[in-house]
C-alpha cells in the first residue's frame, strides 16, 4: 500500500491521499506532489496520548491531524518549514526546521510527547528514513 500525502490547497481544506494528484475535496483545485517537498511525519507511540491526536502545523498554517504511531507525508514547496504540534488545550512544544529541496527533495521528522511535572511537551525532531515505520 502506498504511503498516505497530505495536501494543504490555498482555499484552506486539508486533506489525505494515496495519489501523488489529487483533487481538493473542498474546491476540486487539483493538486500535485510534483514539483515540491515532502517531509514524512512519524507521530511515535506513547501510551499517554493514544486517545489524543496532535494538530499539525507547517510554519503557523494548520496542516490536519497525527494519531498515535501514523506517518503521512505532508506536501510542502521547496524551502525550510518550521513544524509544530500540538495537542488539547495545550500549545507546548518543541519545534523542528525542516529543509527540502530540489536535490534533496524527502525529508523527515519524528514527533513525541515528553512527560512534565505539570504538562506535557510535544518534541517535534529532524528524522532519518530508517526511523519511519515502513
């Protein structure tokens, strides 16, 4: 099975497929991989968030949902993109700029919940493709 892109059109709809073009569900916009980045996002287990989904944003815009242990790969143009998650009423977190480009146009990073004392922080980290879930 093909790995699950996402795509963030310019009318604001996000949305999840299994094709490298696809159209925007929300306007019919077509979309492609083609010609930009893809940072994979691998959401590690940890038992503490398995009922809670952690928001995803790429340089502030809002980039869908990340369950416990999903990878998808978000469709990004050429460039360095800022990554932050997020879960519940809680905003903390640790941030990862992330570069794609021509050359090296795959990129990716691994997010997790690291316990504190009075809330937890979302670490969002540079990754390698040997630590993506096949």
């Amino acid at each position: 099975m093909a790995d699950m892109i996402r795509f963030a059109c310019n009318c604001g709809n996000v949305f999840d497929s299994a094709a490298d073009v696809a159209n925007c569900t929300k306007c019919g916009t077509p979309l492609s991989k083609e010609g930009m980045g893809l940072i994979y996002l691998y959401r590690m287990g940890n038992p503490l968030g398995v009922a809670v989904g952690f928001g995803v944003y790429v340089d502030g815009k809002p980039f869908g949902h990340l369950a416990n242990t999903q990878k998808i790969g978000l469709v990004v143009p050429y460039g360095s993109h800022t990554i932050h998650c997020t879960h519940g009423m809680s905003r903390k977190g640790v941030d990862a700029t992330i570069s794609v480009v021509p050359d090296a146009p795959v990129a990716y990073a691994k997010a997790h919940i690291k316990p504190g004392i009075f809330t937890n922080t979302i670490v969002v980290e540079p990754a390698q493709a040997s630590d993506m879930p096949a």
